[in-house]
C-alpha cells in the first residue's frame, strides 16, 4: 500500500474514533476474530478501556480542552472575563503549578502567571532548574474573577474565586491532570489548596506538608504575590520548592 493511501485510512480512523469520543464512548469492542488456519470463527470478545489521550496525545487532547474552556459559560466569570486563561507548559509535564485565577494581565493575554507574581513565579521555577516550557502552570478557575465584573479594564480589581465558582471550574483542572498526568502538583497560596484539599487550615500552617489529590502528590505552598509583599515568606517556598525537586529526582519527599 502507498503511504498516501496508508496515511488517508489513519486519517479517517482517526476522525471515526473522534466521533466515537464525542457520543461519550470510551471502549472499544472487537467481538470475532475469524481463525483462517483453523477454518472458523472463534468467538471472543477483547474489551479494552481507552482513554481520548490513547487515541489523540496529550497535546491534541489539551487543545480541545482548551476549545471548550474558551467557550464555556458554566460560570458567571465566563460573562466578565476577556479571556479564558487555560494554563501553559509541556503537556507531559512532571510538575504542575495550580493557582487560583487570572489577574488583570493574565486576562489580558490570555496567559497564566504573566504580571510581577508571574514573573517571580517564573525565577522560582528557574532556580530549580526548569523553565516554563518543561513545567505546567495552570489555575484552578479559568476566568478573571473581579470585585467589579462590570469593568474588566480596571486594575486592581481582582478577587479570589468563591469556593463555588472553584467547584463549577475544577473539572477541566481535572481534565488537564488526567491529560498531563505531573508526578507533583504545587498548589500556589490558599485558594487552590482550600479548593482542592477541601482544607479551611490557613496556608501558613499546611504548606510545606505533602499531601494528594487524585492519587497525585501534592504540595501546598505560598502565593508568589504573597512573596512581592512579604519577603520574609521566600525562605518557606524555597523549603517547599527543594522538597518537590528532590520528589522528581528521586521519588522520595
Ligand atoms: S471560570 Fe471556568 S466554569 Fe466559569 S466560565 Fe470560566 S471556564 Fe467556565
């Protein structure tokens, strides 16, 4: 067969198993196998989970998620926002930075983590000796959450998500682990660490301590914003930060 004609039937595989995806199917039945050398059919069912990651890659199955996110309205955010910010890095990153949402800037761009706490965020990230492009970053809700949603050109309006937009959002955080699958989460500041562990201990008291959400480890640490207005709080992060290196390299905390 001509590698045209090979790379038209994959295609086309491809397109089907895509629509097989989308009615919500997630296996593959493969019920009779004809045995030739025996001269009948032998009657087996093979069953076998997939997962849309199987079929497309992680970074395929991540801009289609990133599709709907742009899209989704589930929440008020979705109303005042500019842009929806779904996260940024490698989509098989070992460590994933989770933090609580988009500020000015980052709905701006359209990018998480880009104003002055970004920016200490990526040094941090550096000093471990990663860069933003091997790591993951992304919030726990998508959209600006603002004190006034009718002015998104204001500064200083940002607000940390409610508890409620956290757990209307949190499903596509889930998504994005289930496609990247990091080794390590680090949850930045308390919102995303109240919205994930489901925690109310304030921050100072849980970061630094490993905990895990959806079998992966996960570790609480300060706010990179909470650094730009308290330098003594570095120390704690680099602590923090050390331990999750160490993890990655040698898989023990
Ligand atoms: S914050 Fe999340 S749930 Fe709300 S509109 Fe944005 S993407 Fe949708």
């Amino acid at each position: 067969m001509k590698r045209s004609e090979y790379l038209k039937i994959l295609n086309l595989a491809k397109i089907s198993l895509e629509e097989y995806n989308n009615w919500g199917e997630n296996e593959i039945y493969k019920t009779s196998i004809a045995d030739a050398s025996y001269g009948k059919i032998v009657s087996t069912e093979i069953k076998r989970q997939i997962s849309p990651t199987e079929i497309f890659g992680s970074k395929e199955e991540l801009e289609r998620l990133r599709e709907k996110v742009n899209s989704c309205k589930k929440c008020p955010l979705g109303k005042s926002r500019l842009n929806a910010v779904f996260g940024i890095g490698s989509s098989n990153a070992d460590l994933m930075f989770v933090g609580e949402g988009p500020g000015y800037d980052e709905d701006h761009k359209g990018e998480p983590f880009i104003g002055r706490a970004g920016q200490l965020l990526t040094k941090i990230i550096e000093a471990m000796g990663q860069t933003r492009k091997t790591v993951y970053i992304a919030n726990i809700v998508k959209c600006h959450p603002m004190i006034d949603a009718s002015n998104p050109e204001k500064r200083s309006n940002d607000r940390p998500p409610t508890f409620e937009e956290m757990e209307i959002c949190k499903p596509y955080l889930d998504m994005q682990l289930d496609i990247i699958k990091p080794k390590i989460i680090v949850t930045l500041g308390a919102s995303s660490t109240k919205g994930l562990l489901k925690s109310g201990e304030p921050i100072s008291r849980i970061r630094g301590v490993v905990r895990e959400y959806k079998g992966i480890k996960l570790m609480p640490t300060y706010h990179p914003a909470a650094l730009l207005r308290n330098q003594d709080l570095k120390k704690f992060v680099w602590e923090d930060m050390k331990k999750v290196a160490r993890y990655l390299d040698m898989g023990e905390i």
